[in-house]
C-alpha cells in the first residue's frame, strides 16, 4: 500500500484529474462520522466529555511520541467516525485511552511513520499491552468498513486553490498555509463536524483569504461558490462558524498572553492549560480519573490483555482480565 497522503487520499485511482475529483466529492460522505453523532453531541455530556479528553490524548503524542499534527488530525478522524458507529460503555475510564492508542496505531501506519506504544504510555496509569491494541484496532478497522484513506478538508486545497488562478507561489503558500492552520484549529468544534469535508476546506481557504487578501476576497468568493460541487447555503454557514472560531481563539490568545506575560511557559504547561479548558467547556465531565501510586500497579496488571479475543465485537464486550 502507498503511503498515505491526506491532500491526495486517492492516489491509487487511475483516470483523470476531473473524474479524481469527482470521486472525492462523491465519496466524502462515507468518511464522515453519523449525523446521529453530532445530535448526540449536543445533548450528551458524557459524549462531550469523552471527545474532549480523547482529543486532548491525542494532542499529547505531540510531545510524548514526536507525531505531526496531520497523523494527529487523522487519528481524530479516525476516532470521531468510530464512535458515531460504536455505543460507548459509562464508567470505564480506560476505554478513552485504549481507543486513542489504536487511533493513533492505525494512522501512524498509514502515514508510515514510527509509533511508540510505551512511549506514549509512559506517564499513563493504565497500560495496554500489543495484542489488547491490536484487537482493538480490528474493531475501529470493522466499524469502519476499512475506510482508512480518509477524505478530510485537506484533500479538497489543491483544488478549491486552482479556483483561485493565483500567480505567485509564495502567495500560494501563504494561503494554504494559513488555511491548513485553520483547519487544525476546527477539528476541536462540534458545531464543524456537521459538515462535510469540501465545505470545512473551502471555508478554511476562504477564511484565509479574507484574513491575507481582503482586497480579492470577493473574486475569490465567487469561485467558490460558483463550483458546481459547492452547496451556498452549507458554505456560508459553515464560513460563519469557522470565523467565530478563530475569533474567539484570537481574543483568548489575547488574554493569556496579557495573563502570562511574567511566567514561563513550557509545552507542558501549555498543554495542561489546552486541557483544563476543554474540562471546563463539558460538564460533568466521567472521564476523569485519578491515579494513585497504590492503585497504578493494578491497573497496569489488570489491562494487560482482555479476555475476549475476538474482533467482531461491540466496544461493550471488551472487559479487562482478572
């Protein structure tokens, strides 16, 4: 298999450039979690809950395993998609981190690149040991139909850039530079996974010219718009949202600067401040989970392997051995 290329998922298709991207428009869909997720989402805490700390997991292989926030956006994707399909068990903390760990395991493969189990672990107080990570990466490979060259905003840039007919590379660049960011920044938003992959990367693109290039924002609007592929309506609001966003994360970048302005800070503290906040946008949050030295022995005996050893199964079914 060729290794995998977020901005061109479908490399392996022969024809024409015209008949690719008529099949990446085509086929997004089945790269998106359910519509039910995003309902669930907004009336579930518990849901918020586990996302938020399943992404903020996944942020940390940043600094524990050196990942590159593509293989990172991937294993979101990955994990969004899997439980929009899978019912999540309550009260069984370990389950978050088993399923980032595969996550992150199978998009590490498909970008062909090292991960680290150990490494990742190292800190944690639950470990998981190869053949309880691979069974699960069967149950996130099975509920989702081994859909694994995922079609995500990325992979509609080129095109929606060509629209443009810009004429200076580093301009370019610039924009999908700063689209690219963009797009980091939204895999954190519910209110964003409703839409699909052409609307969240034509918005980000947009977004980026608004900010870089005021004075052509509207020619380049109208590109957009008049893409055949393109729904108006999905477009603009999905451009709202994502405008809010970066708003918003610009006025809190304001005050934590003015805020620690006389302290140092570190990846680590950055990281932790990045996590406080996302348990502070959930309530009630059931994923928290205290590690005490008397207790981090125990765990790490008892999740060292289940006892079911079967692939097809529900999430529900995997109990940790006695």
């Amino acid at each position: 298999m060729d290794k995998f290329d977020l901005e061109d998922p479908l490399t392996s298709l022969d024809g024409h450039q015209s008949d690719t991207i008529s099949a990446l428009f085509s086929s997004e869909s089945d790269h998106m979690p359910s519509y039910n997720y995003f309902q669930c989402l907004k009336t579930s805490d518990f849901y918020v809950s586990f996302r938020q700390e399943a992404i903020s997991l996944i942020l940390q292989a940043q600094y524990s395993s050196n990942l590159d926030p593509y293989t990172q956006y991937l294993a979101v994707n990955y994990m969004d998609r899997f439980i929009s399909w899978q019912e999540i068990p309550q009260g069984n903390p370990w389950i978050v981190r088993l399923l980032v760990i595969a996550c992150i395991s199978l998009a590490a493969k498909m970008k062909e690149i090292h991960f680290s189990f150990s490494d990742f672990q190292r800190d944690e107080g639950f470990m998981f040991d190869p053949p309880a990570i691979q069974r699960m990466e069967l149950l996130v490979l099975d509920a989702l139909n081994w859909r694994m060259r995922s079609i995500t905003p990325f992979s509609f840039i080129t095109f929606f850039v060509s629209l443009f007919q810009l004429k200076d590379p580093p301009l370019t660049q610039a924009l999908k530079d700063r689209a690219t960011n963009i797009i980091f920044q939204a895999r954190n938003e519910i209110n964003l996974l409703e839409f699909k992959p052409s609307i969240i990367g034509a918005s980000a693109l947009l977004l980026a010219c608004h900010e870089l290039f005021p004075l052509q924002f509207p020619s380049f609007e109208t590109s957009v718009l008049s893409c055949e592929y393109v729904n108006e309506e999905k477009m603009m609001e999905c451009f709202n949202e994502m405008q809010e966003m970066v708003n918003n994360e610009m006025s809190e970048s304001i005050v934590d600067m003015v805020s620690s302005s006389s302290s140092t800070r570190t990846p680590v503290s950055v990281l932790d401040c990045h996590c406080s906040k996302s348990e502070n946008e959930g309530t009630n949050s059931t994923m928290a989970t205290t590690v005490t030295p008397e207790n981090r022995e125990i765990k790490r005996r008892k999740l060292n392997g289940f006892c079911n050893h079967s692939s097809k199964m529900k999430i529900s079914q995997f109990q940790p051995c006695e």
